[in-house]
C-alpha cells in the first residue's frame, strides 16, 4: 500500500448501494473514507423503510445472479448463505380487452398462453441473433455495452421486427411494471441485455430483506446517517462539502477527493462550478418518478400479482395482493403502483390527488370482500435512470473525459451502468478503480 493513497481523504457523497460498493472498494485500497448519506438508515433505493406504520421497499424490488459485482461483494461479505432464491411470479395482464398469464424470460406462458398469434410467436426467432450477440459480448451491468441499438427506442426495434402484438401484449405491461418505463421512451439495449442473461440466472432476496446487503457494507465503512449534503465545491488544495448534519448543524468537510454516489439528477443541483462536461452530462441525464399507494386491509387476500397493459382504464402498472407475514407491523395489503403517465402527471402537478381516480373501486373488483383500512402513499421522485436513445453515446463520451486525467470529484450510480442495482455496483467498482488508478 502507498503512502499517497494512505493520506487520501475521501468523501463519499450518497449512502445508497453504490456509494457503499465504492467506499468498500476505496476502504480496501487503503484510502480514509467517510460516506455522508442523508437518509436515517444506510442503503438509499436498496433497503426497507417503514411509512406510516407500514414496512416497504424504498424502490429496489430484487436482485439478479448476473449481477456481476453485487455477486462478488456478496462473496467477499461472506453472505451467500443469507440469500433467498425467489421462483418465477406468476403474472396475470390484464389489458382493455383480455386477461392472460406473462412471465419474465421464456415460458410457456408466453408461447401458449393467448396473448400472441401464432404469427406473432414465429416472429420471435427475429430476436434470437441480438440475444445472442448480447449474451456473446455484452455485459449485464453496463447498458453501454450493447450501443449499437442506441439510435432507436424499444418500441421501433421490434416494430422493425414486425413484432408490435408482442410489445403491446408483453413487453410493454413488463417494462411499465417492472422499471415504470414505456417502450417508446427507452432503446432496445436494455431489453436485450436483461432478456439475454434471464437464462441460467435466477432472482434472489436475502432473509432479512433487500436492504441487507447494504446494511453488511454499512458495518465495515464509516457512515454518517442523517446528514443532508447541500454543495460540493472544488478547492485549490482539495474539495469542501457543505451539508446540515443530522441535529441540523451547518458542516463544512474538506477532503482530497469525493465520489458523487447520488442519483444523477440530484448530482447536477450538488456540484457548484463544475467542468462543462459534467454540466453538459447530468443535464440529459433522466429519471422516472414513481408513486405507489398501498391499501392496508383489515384481512389477509389471497397472493395475486396482475399486471396492466397501456390504456387501461385503473390508471395501474402494477396491482399486487400481499397477505404479510403475519408479524405484528406487517399488515397485510394490496401494492399499487401507478403507470408512468399517472406518475409524471404528479411530478409535473397536474395530478393534485395521490390517489389514482377510481383505484378503490377497481380493487374491489380485483380484489372481491377487500376492506380498506387506510392508504398509505410512497412517492419516488428519482427511482430509475431512463436509458432513452442516444444516452449511451453521451455516457461513453464522459466516461472517457473522467477517466482521461485525475479528478477532485468522481461519479458512482445506477445511471452509469445499467439501471438497476447491478448497474450501481458496477459503476461503483469502476470508479474505484480509476480514483485507484489515478491517485496510486
């Protein structure tokens, strides 16, 4: 180890899953880290909070084994064995004229359960050659790595492919449900990645929920909770964060350097004066919001997950019938997210009402004898980075900005990668290495 990394000060700004993964990575290569993070708990989008006497997930719903780095790290924490391999959902979609069984990846749901012609099903094979191209050569975790498709959204590719029954029918209730997404707003390099590494793979949880993962990094690292970062501003010697501490005290940290580990649009309102490159970045970076209701029932319903198409009158992407484990705080309750024009009409004002028009009713003929004790409203207002045609050209051209000389202030998140959680990590693990590979 150097002396030169050994006397390395650096704040990690953002206590979500990759600020944690890079504090974990710069911690080991010898440097003196401190992640500030704003919430009361360590995890960011990939942990459990509890609202309003409700426990929920702050956005993260599980993980994938082609999660290369989120693989490694479990490794290294020694907690495989607290992993929970979740089983294929069996999704219901419901549309404005049919109802029909849809799984993620290949299934005989999909070939066989009514939702495409058979002319549709044999259009299919069209898709093989990029799965396998993307399985061959791309990476799961790094949504750059397929960029050839990004000069058209997801919607015109399988247009292209004659494919339009299977977008409206499957892909677009998966992705509105799954990511909060239209496939008219995204390109197909997501969609390929994912669908090709769904095979051989599986998805998982741990026992003590998503959030512990985090919460096994958070232990080894130095974290402040509560502390609520208000600017970063390069210096002559270093760089200073400035930031209201948890007992509302004005703080002014000085450090060598920092990591930028929150969403990418909050980064943009942080950073004071920074190089036109960054500016020019997190400009066009997007995030979707998303606004969940949760109805807590006074009686456990039978488990049932439906999905909903485009159009459909109940305003839902996702409805999810959720009986609880029967521990005291944990009620049990029916899981309703908004579409993504419900949720951007929030965002944008237009809708005042957090609850969708209609939606009781609507659970009441999905969910017949359902009582409603009370609502209980999440709102997301950044939950994931929006891969939309052309980013992936902006994100190579500042990857390779970063990366060509060193730098006071770095950057780590999901919307570096590929907009998930192994996204994040990935990031994470390659900033690491170049603040190593700059500064050793």
């Amino acid at each position: 180890m150097s002396s030169t990394i050994s006397t390395k000060k650096v704040i990690v700004v953002g206590g979500g899953i990759a600020g944690l993964t890079s504090a974990w990575h710069l911690s080991k290569a010898g440097f003196d880290v401190q992640v500030l993070d704003a919430g009361d708990t360590p995890g960011g989008r990939c942990r459990e909070i509890v609202l309003d006497g409700v426990p929920v997930r702050a956005g993260a719903r599980m993980l994938y084994s082609f999660y290369g780095g989120v693989m490694a790290l479990i490794d290294e924490l020694g907690i495989a064995d607290e992993m929970v391999k979740l089983g294929h959902a069996s999704i219901q979609c419901e549309s404005t004229s049919k109802r029909y069984p849809i799984t993620f990846g290949p299934s005989k749901d999909l070939l066989f359960g009514g939702s495409m012609s058979l002319r549709t099903l044999l259009r299919l094979r069209k898709l093989i050659p990029d799965l396998v191209k993307a399985r061959r050569s791309g990476n799961p975790d790094d949504v750059a790595s397929l960029s050839e498709f990004d000069h058209l959204t997801l919607a015109e590719y399988l247009r292209e492919k004659g494919l339009e029954e299977f977008d409206s029918n499957v892909v677009q209730p998966l992705f509105r449900g799954a990511r909060n997404w239209n496939t008219k707003d995204v390109s197909p390099s997501f969609f390929l990645l994912t669908t090709a590494f769904m095979a051989g793979h599986y998805a998982f949880t741990f026992k003590q929920g998503i959030g512990y993962l985090a919460q096994k990094l958070a232990e080894r690292l130095q974290v402040r909770s509560g502390v609520q970062v208000s600017a970063i501003e390069e210096t002559a010697t270093g760089v200073r964060v400035l930031a209201n501490g948890a007992a509302g005290e004005t703080l002014e940290l000085e450090a060598d350097l920092v990591v930028c580990a929150t969403e990418g649009d909050a980064a943009r309102r942080l950073l004071k004066g920074p190089q036109p490159y960054v500016t020019e970045f997190l400009g066009g970076v997007r995030y979707n919001p998303l606004n969940i209701n949760y109805a807590v029932l006074e009686s456990a319903p039978a488990r049932t997950l439906d999905f909903y198409g485009e159009g459909h009158p109940c305003g839902l992407a996702i409805m999810e019938c959720v009986p609880g484990s029967g521990r005291a705080g944990d009620p049990p309750k029916i899981f309703c997210e908004s579409g993504p024009e419900q949720s951007r009409a929030r965002l944008g004002g237009q809708e005042n009402s957090r609850l969708l028009p209609g939606l009781q009713q609507h659970i009441g003929k999905a969910a017949p004898g359902a009582v409603v004790k009370r609502w209980v409203n999440q709102w997301i207002p950044s939950m994931l980075p929006v891969p939309y045609p052309g980013y992936i050209a902006t994100l190579k051209k500042f990857r390779s900005e970063q990366a060509s000389q060193p730098r006071k202030v770095y950057f780590a998140g999901d919307y570096l990668g590929t907009a998930l959680v192994g996204g994040a990590c990935a990031s994470a693990g390659d900033t690491a290495q170049l603040i190593k590979s700059h500064w050793a």
